[in-house]
C-alpha cells in the first residue's frame, strides 16, 4: 500500500507540476506581455563597425517588456519583430536575436533568461544598423510565438505607432551630427511657409498651367446654375465621364436656360496656337455663357474639359472669367507609379487615382504588381501566385499557404493582403480607357520576386506530391543547385531572386506576359507597354560600406565579404551560361534576361518596353533590343543623376525621369519625426520642392534645393539638354499599410507632379556647361516664388475641395505660427486652409489672420478641410 501511495503522489505531483510550469500559449503571451519602445540615439562608429553595419553606422533602441499577468519564467517564447533595420545585437547575456527573413527577427530568451516577475517590466536594448528618425522607422504588430502558434502582441496592434513608441522630439530627428536639415516645428514652419494669400492670382489659375490664356472679361460668366453638357462630339464614353464629374461636384444642370453650355469636339483646325496642335492639345474658349473646347484628339478634348473644370469652384460657383486657353502637354509621357504589391491598395483607391489623374491631364498609370511582399494579379492557370502570394500570416508551415508577414502586417488577414482578380483588372483598364490614360503593368523580375518564387515553390511541392514532376518544373522559380549567400536591398536571400538562368523561368514570364495581354483584349485594348521592373538584383553586403577585417577602411562595417556571393554566383544553371559565354558575369544576368523578355513581346504586338534603369545597365545600345527600350532613371541628383541621364541618353534609350529625391511620394511631406516616409532619397519632398523640380535642366535644382542631409549640392549641366520622355511620379507602399495613408502620401503633392510633367515653366531654362549651387544666379527664383504662390492658392481655392467631394483622405497641411506681444500669427503650406486655434486642445476657434486673437497660456493649432459636412483636422500641433 505504501508503494502505491508513493507511486500515486508522484503521479500526482507530476501533474500538478505540469499544471504549474506549463508553457504559456502564443494567445495568452500575445495580451500579457506589453511591449514599449525608446530610441537613444546614435552608438559609436568604433562600435558599429565591429558589429558589420553598412558605412559603420548604427543606433540603439531600448525595448520594455512589461508583464501585465502572472510571473513569466518560461523560456520556450520569442517575440516577432519587424523592423525595416537591420538588427546587429542584443545588449546582455538574457537573449538572442537572430534574423528570420524580411524584416523579420526574432528575439529568444537564453538560458539565463531571469523571467519577468508579475507586473514587473525588463529592458532589452538592440542595436540597429543606419538610424532611426522617423517615428514611422517603427513598424507596428509585433509578435509572440510559444507553443507552435504565432500572434500580433496586442498593443502593437494599432496604426498609430506611438502608443507603443516614444515619439521622437526634434532633437533625434537627425540622421548625424553631419545632417544640416532644418527639423520643422510650428515656430520654424511660420518662416519656411511663404506663400501668401492671393485670391486674385489663384482666381483663373489653371493646374496644371497652360502654354497660353487669354483673360478677357474677368468674372463674367456665372455657372450658379450649373454646366449643360450640350454637344459633345468626341470619343463615345466622353460624355458619361464628364457627366460623372459633373454630379460628384453638384454642377450638372439639367437644362440649358441660364447655365453655363458646354461644347466638346474634336478639330484639329479649330484650334488657335501652333504649339497646341499635338497629341493631347486643345482649345478652351469661354465667352456669352458657353464654353467650347476644341482638342486635338479626343485626348485633348478630355484635357480641355478639365481645364474648364480646374476653374470651377465647387463651393461657392462664383462667376468665370471670359478667356481663350491654347495648351497642349509638355511631355509625351506624365506617369504616377502606384505600388500595390508592397501592400496592397483597394479597386476603389486606384479608380480614385485614375480619375485625379485624368483631371489632373496625367496619362500613364504605372500599376507595380509585384514584389517580395506580395503578388498582386489573378493569372489563370498559375493560382499560387494569388493564393500564396497575395496573403500573410503566420499559419502556413514553410509558406506553402501564404507569406511570412512584412511591413508590420502582423499574424491576422489585413486590407494590405488582396489581390485584382482578372474581372477587377479588366475593369481598371476600361475606367483608365475612359479617361485616356494607359495602364502599365509592372511584373519585377529577377529581383523583388519573392512572392513569385515561393508561390512558385508551393505549386512545385504540390505537383511533385501528386507524381506531376514536368508539370511541376515547368515554371519554378529557384534553382535548388543554387547555396549563394546573398542578401537583397530588404533582406531577403536568395528566394528574393527568380533564377533566370532556369528555362522555366522564362515559361514563367512567358506565360504572364500571355495572361496580362489576354486581359487588355478582353478590355478591348492593345497592351502597348511592358514593365519589366529589373531594379535591385544585387547582394547589399557586396557594396562599399562593407569590408573583411583584413581590408577594411574607417567607416566600413566589418564582415566577411569572402563568405558572400553575387546572386546565382552557386547556381548550376548561371554557372553554365557565364562559362559558355552567354553571359559575362553573374551581375549581366538582369540585362541579358531583360533582353530574352523584350523578344517575348513581338508576338504579342507590345511596341514599348520598360524597366528600371539598373535592369538595362549593362547594355552598351538600345539597339541591342528588339522593342525599344524606356528606362525609368531613379538616381538622386547628388549621386549623380544628371550624368546618368545623359550617359542613357548617348546610349539611345528613352528616358522616364523618376528621381526618387523630388518624385517619390513615398519620402515624407516635411522635415519632421512625425511625418510618415522613408527617407533614403531625400529627407522630404513637399509641395513646393517637387513644383520647383527642372525636368529639362536638372543641374538647375542644385540652385533651388539641397540633398539628402540639407546641404548644398553643386552640379554643372552637360553640353547638350537631357532628351526626356517624361517624368512620373512614385508611391512605394512599405509605409503605408491602407488606403487613407497612401492618400496622405499622394494628395495634393500629385498636383505638383502633374504641373511639372506638363507645363514648362518661364524659370526652367537650359544653359549648357553652367555650373549650379546655393551660390548660383541662373534661376529667377522671383519668378519661381510668383508662380508657386499662384498656383498653391489655386490648390486651396479650388483643388482640395474636390478631393473632399471624391472623399480623399488627403493630407491636411500643418500650422506655422508664433505668439508676438501676445498675438497669435499663424499660417500653412497652402494658405486658403482654415487654421484652427484652441488653448486646452478640446475647444477650437477659426483663426482669422485679419483680426489676429490674442492669446495666452497654452496654445495649439490645426488645420481643417473646406467639406464641413464631413469634417477632417490636419496634426495637432503645440505652439512653440
């Protein structure tokens, strides 16, 4: 009896042994543990050098793992992170941190991890590589994993970063002691906003600006009683377009009497100016209550159109001017790039985007399909691609149902998975049709193909289980001869990169290439223009930032650079092609399948074919292609974007200006720690920088702006003018995980964008081997100054509140102001904005600068949109 009993009270402490130290789930984890971050700034380059970060810089965060439940001494959890940072080490013996993929990294206790006593909090300080001056450099959801089960920890789960992470102050918004940027505050946006009021130059102010308007009769002709669409002989969907623009702005009027009579049609004799009489061009008359639009083509009957619309003001419907307009594009080609492969972005949102283009007389769309972090296309008789690569999650083992989650997805389905299905594809080409403007599908290949290379492999392993080997090979992805040790621009291995040398990647792009034309047919329309993508097929840890101990320099991060390799240098397949001489080196790879896929398109009738400039680098000709080739060149200015221009140019490619340090919509709007953006490429790029961008001569911005760190550049201009295509610009979507923040992003900066792209400016002169700086006098900046004001007055006369009618969640500009003798001043970026005032931040007055209030104690101040039946407020900001 003893034995038993004894046996019987082991048994049973076991049990409740097992009870008492039974490992946490992921669930559980995932809403007691609470985590809080603090960035301190900047670590010693002796210390990042050791630790191998790029051009030895780096900084430190420090984590706070707080525990809101019961003591926490189990060892067997990891927290997820996501951080668009390397992370080099983990301060103390109590964790590890180890990359996963991505931006992935995960944080393991050690066996001396201590636990976390009940209620009690501990810190973890990392070290990261480059820096951090963003409070959107923190990425939301961050995980737990325990048990086999991984979920987004609970107050990471959020938008609004800052309620997991201390917002930076002005101080820390600095890359380096080098960085002379000027961080905005309120007291420092009263100088840097000097634009003034001007009602009467915002008043007949076409955007974008045309070559010619004539103002006959100002404020003569009344439109309160609407615009009548009367005979509009043009292309068969004009009408209803214009019609729908009408209704969105409350101007359609049923009846001719006493409204303002609208007449399109296209005749290319009617209209009034030389220079107008191309591709795109019209004539706008405006005189005894109708306005008649004449284009060249049904593309400048369309632009003319919204011409008239730009003048109207939907609100108050004053009075119209009597004037003749002549006016036709500056350029060719006028492109907004929209990446919804990063994250993805809604049918809606890029209908939304089509019809500001339009509005706006932008005509290429430049749809980014794919990438690491998702493929965004329904292509028939490839599913993975969709049913792999456009969802992320935590649930699949060795992703072979969706993709790890990036970009602060988090564990749950979000807006940023989704993909066009081919019906919903089809319906953007035929609303793009619509409104003249060409939609560009960009499938990037060979790099940012992970999403493409792992739906790939799913469908692989799936074909390969049911005994299906050809079918199976036929358009993988990954070459498994292939052990380079690579890592790509976001962090990815190898898996970043489609093998190209493989014949089935070739299949792969064929039948793509197949797909996307079979949907332009079904539209009824002739695909014209591929874009190859071809950027970034490189390994990081091969550039100059990066050195062996042996070799290493001051300033360069120490690594062992013989452990890494050019991508494909291990693969079999590339091995072959560069020893029977079908490629020079491992690194032509992009430029040669560029090449391959470029042939692709001749039975296909696509006359256009386009790519990044690094995808055709290592081409001597254009002429080396079949279909000719643009490329899109995205060098910043002062890394030598001019030279790289001209370097295009004198090899015969046209060009696409896409210089990422005035064009990227994805930088931030300001200089400021709380304004969402990568910053890689310029500190910011606002309204007025991308406005005062010089397509024509890019020496004269080094006149006009400063780089990436504020300071003046110096750039001589080239013996002969840059032969330009056109110019688009850019929305990356790593930050923006929804609709409404692309919307910041984009709005009203496109207003800028589509004003450079089409109207070339009095101040933008060529001048040849002229050297341009700070110090410079070439630019009438006086002149640049007047048209600015003008046309940032139109923006907020008549520009945002048909954003607010199309419910565009557009960013809001912030307040300059500063108290004198206890006298509020205030003003904004854009000056018709309402600014609002309030002295607890609850209760708020208008700020009316003709009767500037007096003040005292404490102050803050916002903007507010024009709609206020659907009222929106720009950033508190607390009065300096």
């Amino acid at each position: 009896m003893q034995t038993q009993a004894k046996v019987i009270s082991v048994l049973v402490s076991a049990l409740f042994s097992g009870l008492a130290f039974a490992s946490p789930s992921a669930e559980s984890l995932a809403k007691q543990l609470k985590v809080h971050i603090d960035v301190k700034g900047a670590e010693a380059e002796k210390t990042c050098k050791q630790l191998g970060a790029d051009w030895a810089t780096c900084y430190r965060s420090t984590i706070t793992l707080s525990n809101t439940g019961s003591a926490l001494n189990d060892k067997n959890f990891s927290i997820i992170i996501p951080s668009p940072r390397r992370i080099l080490s983990v301060a103390g013996d109590q964790f590890k941190i180890e990359h996963i993929t991505g931006d992935l990294n995960r944080l393991t206790p050690t066996d001396k991890f201590m636990g976390i006593a009940a209620g009690k909090s501990i810190q973890i300080d990392l070290i990261s590589e480059y820096w951090h001056v963003s409070d959107y450099d923190t990425f939301p959801r961050w995980m737990v994993s325990a048990n086999g089960q991984t979920k987004t920890i609970k107050n990471t789960d959020t938008e609004d970063v800052t309620r997991f992470a201390t917002p930076l102050s002005t101080a820390q918004a600095k890359r380096a002691s080098s960085d002379e940027n000027l961080i905005l505050d309120t007291l420092k946006r009263y100088d840097v906003y000097t634009a003034k009021m001007d009602e009467a130059g915002a008043k007949d102010r076409i955007i974008p600006a045309p070559i010619e308007q004539k103002i006959n009769k100002p404020d003569s002709v009344s439109i309160k009683n609407g615009l009548f669409l009367n005979n509009i002989d043009t292309a068969d969907h004009a009408r209803s377009v214009f019609a729908n623009s009408l209704k969105k702005y409350q101007l359609l009027a049923q009846k001719k009497e006493q409204a303002l009579v609208v007449n399109v049609a296209v005749a290319q004799d009617k209209i009034q100016l030389a220079a107008a009489k191309k591709a795109g061009g019209y004539t706008l008359m405006i005189k005894d209550g109708v306005a008649q639009v004449y284009g060249f083509d049904a593309a400048g009957a369309m632009n003319g159109f919204n011409s008239l619309l730009s003048l109207v003001d939907i609100k108050s419907k004053d009075n119209l001017s009597e004037m003749v307009v002549n006016d036709a594009p500056r350029y060719e080609y006028r492109g907004m790039m929209l990446d919804s492969a990063r994250n993805f972005k809604s049918k809606q949102h890029v209908f939304n985007l089509i019809e500001q283009m339009s509005e706006l007389k932008l005509n290429k769309l430049h749809l980014h399909l794919s990438d690491d972090e998702g493929w965004r296309l329904q292509i028939n008789g490839l599913d993975e691609l969709t049913s792999v690569g456009a969802q992320r999650g935590f649930n699949s083992k060795n992703e072979q149902t969706q993709l790890l989650p990036q970009l602060g997805h988090g564990t749950e389905a979000q807006k940023s998975d989704g993909f066009y299905t081919r019906a919903d594809f089809i319906e953007i080409l035929k609303y793009a049709k619509d409104r003249n403007i060409e939609v560009i599908p960009e499938i990037d290949m060979p790099g940012h193909s992970r999403a493409a290379v792992v739906s790939m492999e799913a469908r692989y392993n799936h074909l390969m289980k049911s005994g299906n080997k050809k079918a199976a090979e036929q358009y993988r992805l990954l070459d498994p001869t292939d052990t380079s040790q690579v890592t790509t621009v976001q962090f990815y291995d190898k898996q970043g990169f489609m093998n190209v040398c493989l014949p089935s990647a070739k299949n792969f792009a064929k039948k793509v290439i197949a797909e996307v034309n079979a949907m332009y047919a079904e539209a009824g329309l002739q695909l014209t223009t591929w874009h190859y993508g071809g950027d970034e097929a490189k390994n990081i840890m091969l550039g100059g930032g990066y050195a062996s101990a042996a070799d290493a320099k001051p300033g360069q991060g120490i690594i062992d650079k013989k452990a890494q390799n050019f991508p494909y240098e291990k693969s079999q397949a590339c091995q072959a092609l560069v020893k029977n001489g079908t490629v020079a080196s491992f690194d032509g790879l992009t430029s040669w399948f560029g090449k391959e896929i470029n042939k692709e398109l001749v039975p296909h009738q696509i006359n256009s074919f386009q790519s990044w400039q690094d995808g055709l680098t290592h081409l001597k000709s254009a002429s080396e292609m079949t279909v000719k080739p643009t490329v899109n060149v995205w060098d910043t200015l002062f890394w030598g974007g001019t030279e790289v221009v001209s370097k295009f140019n004198q090899k015969g490619f046209d060009i696409v200006l896409s210089n990422p340090d005035y064009l990227y919509l994805d930088m931030p709007n300001e200089i400021d720690p709380s304004e969402r953006g990568y910053y890689w490429a310029a500190r910011a790029n606002p309204l007025k920088k991308i406005f005062s961008f010089a397509p024509g001569n890019l020496a004269q911005n080094a006149e006009t702006s400063v780089d990436r760190d504020g300071k003046a550049m110096t750039i001589t201009s080239p013996t002969t003018a840059p032969n330009i295509k056109g110019i688009s610009g850019h929305l990356w979507s790593e930050t923006q995980r929804t609709d409404e923040q692309a919307e910041y992003m984009i709005y009203p900066r496109i207003f800028a964008l589509a004003e450079r792209a089409w109207n070339k400016p009095g101040w933008e002169k060529f001048q040849a081997n002229t050297v341009y700086s700070k110090e410079s006098k070439h630019v009438d900046k006086q002149a640049l100054e007047n048209d600015y004001s003008r046309f940032v007055n139109a923006i907020g006369a008549r520009g945002l509140e048909k954003l607010d009618a199309h419910q565009i969640k557009y960013r809001l500009p912030k307040v300059g102001s500063k108290v004198v003798d206890g006298v509020l001043h205030a003003n904004t970026e854009i000056p018709n904005v309402q600014i609002q005032y309030s002295t607890d931040g609850k209760q708020w007055s208008v700020y009316d600068a003709n009767h500037k209030p007096a003040v005292s104690g404490s102050l803050y101040v916002r903007t507010s949109n024009a709609d206020q039946s659907h009222p929106r407020f720009g950033q508190v900001s607390k009065v300096q």
